[in-house]
C-alpha cells in the first residue's frame, strides 16, 4: 500500500542522510517503524487477553477493605 507523508525539508534530509549511512531507505525505515508498532500493539493485545484469561482461572479472591488511607499513612 502506497501512503503519502508530510516530513519537514530538515528532517527529510537528516533521515536520507541515516538511511544512506546505514544502507536502507527512508522508505525501508518508515516501514520497520510501521512494522515494529503494529508487532507490539499486537503482543500488548495477546498479552492482556492472556491475563483476563489466568486471572479468570485463578482461584484467588479480593477480601473486603478493612483498612482506611489513614491506616496505610500511618507513621
């Protein structure tokens, strides 16, 4: 898929300038950007599925409150 950017003059050259340096593209950079966001949104999601799942399972339970702030401040 094609997408048309918008990047300051300044920063455009900077990045042309990395991306030579290091033997990429400005466009191989912005698609392992890309890449690398939608990878850890991906295992952020799994990850949290994952723990309603367990804590689903678990047999552990919350008790009532038996204590105040002030209880928990105390000096």
């Amino acid at each position: 898929m094609n997408i048309t950017l918008n990047v300051d003059e300044t920063v455009l050259r900077t990045v042309r300038i990395y991306a030579a340096q290091h033997g990429s593209s400005v466009n191989a950079l912005v698609r392992e950007f890309l890449g690398g966001i939608a990878t850890r949104e991906d295992r952020v999601s799994k990850a949290r599925e994952r723990i309603r799942e367990l804590s689903g399972q678990s047999a552990a339970r919350v008790g009532s409150r038996n204590w105040t702030r002030d209880d928990l401040h105390a000096r």
